[in-house]
C-alpha cells in the first residue's frame, strides 16, 4: 500500500501579539506514524506546501517538556524518546525533499491508499491556506481515500467546501488539540484560531478525552482523527487497519 502524509512547511507561527514563534511539525506526529507505516511494509511519500523541507519544532525533542507533559515517565524515557525522534528526522531523506502539494493531481491522489496529515502549531500557518492542498484532499473524498489526522493537523480541513459551499465533514464526530490543551500551552491567547472552536463552530461534533493530554482517537466513516501528539501510535495503528479494511 501507498500512504500520502501531508506535513507543515513552516517554521515559525504569528503569534496574535506580532511574534513570530519558533514553531514547525511535532516530531512524535511524525515520528511515530512513518515507522508504523514504515514497518506494516507501506510505501510511504511526504509532501508539503512547495516542496519546501519541514522544520521540527524543537519544544517536540526536548526531554525536559516530554518529562512536563507526562510526569509518569522518566527522564531516561523522556530521553530515549527524543534521541529515537531525531535520529529518525536525520535518517528520513523524503524530509529534505518532499512532493509539493501543487504538483500532485487527481491521478497522482489515485494513486494512494490513504492520506495522513501530521500535525504541529507550525500547521496553522499555512495548511488551511493552501487551495492546492485542500484540491488534493477534495480528489481524495470524491475518492472514497481514508483520512486520518492529528492535533492541529486538522486545519488543513478547515477551508474545505463541496460544490455548494458546505463544510463536507458537518455533523462528524471527531477529536483534535482541545482549548484545554492550549490553556497549558505558551501560546495561550495568542494564536490566530482555536481548533476545537473552529471544528465545532464548522459543525463537528467534538469530543476529547476526560484528561488532558491522554489519548483520544476517534473513527467516523473514512475520517479518523487524534487529538494530540500522545494519540499518534493509536490513530496510526487504527488508520492502518482501515486500510486493511478498504
């Protein structure tokens, strides 16, 4: 089988206040889904707005924030972790030349089993922006392609429409990074949107779980969708058995 995983090209994010925050794709929503994918025997291609390389956000490999977000662990874990992150990122050639979104066409979506949109705050700044990116994922409705998407990779959803106009994923159920989440974050307040308000306010039906920062994965129809970095071996391993499925 072949996998498409859509990625953010960018490496900082404006910030409300004018900022421009170091930011980038978070390295286990990449990480953890390509070996999954990797391992299961798929063929795996990377693409992004351009062509461009993608930036890792670097809060993403420090073991110091992974310790922060899950005080269950430990720091030879947390270590590990980050070591097993980087040293993926630096053997991944697809990562210094992914296709550019703008290149592929319908027969290119075809050709693809399914489509995997990798996530990070860097996501904000240019996958809901990019109408070659939401043409693609128009071809892979009209398809019938199983989507699976983490964390703020769901803004490449937000400026989808059908041909009169309506959002396609009304009244789905569906995860992504929760306003709770963002709360805790050093961003809070000053992002451009808030994923959670912007999918409900579009007419998703959301869920999240109980906890911050626990996983959460979510299945409705072709669209699974995981609400944080911590939720990207489940979505992997669930978006790989519907595509088992067909």
């Amino acid at each position: 089988m072949k996998i498409l995983v859509v990625m953010t090209a960018k490496a900082t994010l404006h910030l409300l206040d004018g900022e421009q925050h170091p930011s980038g794709f978070w390295a286990e929503e990449f990480v953890v889904p390509y070996l999954l994918f990797r391992d299961a025997g798929h063929t795996v291609d990377l693409a992004t707005v351009g062509g461009r390389a993608p930036t890792v956000d670097r809060t993403s490999i420090d073991p110091g924030f992974l310790r922060w977000v899950r005080p269950e662990g430990s720091p030879d874990e947390d270590a590990a972790n980050a070591a097993e992150y980087v040293r993926v990122i630096g053997s991944t050639p697809q990562l210094q030349r992914p296709l550019a979104l703008e290149d592929l066409g319908e027969k290119d979506v075809a050709g693809y089993d399914g489509i995997y949109i990798s996530g990070g705050h860097g996501a904000i700044g240019d996958l809901p922006k990019s109408d070659e990116l939401a043409q693609v994922l128009r071809w892979a409705l009209a398809q019938d392609k199983p989507l699976a998407t983490v964390c703020h990779g769901h803004t490449a959803l937000l400026a989808l429409r059908d041909g009169e106009g309506n959002w396609p994923f009304e009244g789905y159920r569906m995860t992504a990074f929760s306003h709770s989440e963002e709360l805790v974050t050093n961003m809070a307040g000053r992002l451009p949107l808030i994923l959670e308000a912007e999918l409900t306010r579009l007419g998703a039906r959301y869920e999240k779980a109980e906890a911050i920062w626990d996983s959460h994965v979510v299945v409705d129809r072709r669209l699974t969708t995981g609400q944080n970095p911590y939720s990207s071996k489940a979505l992997a391993e669930t978006f790989l058995k519907q595509l088992e499925e067909g």
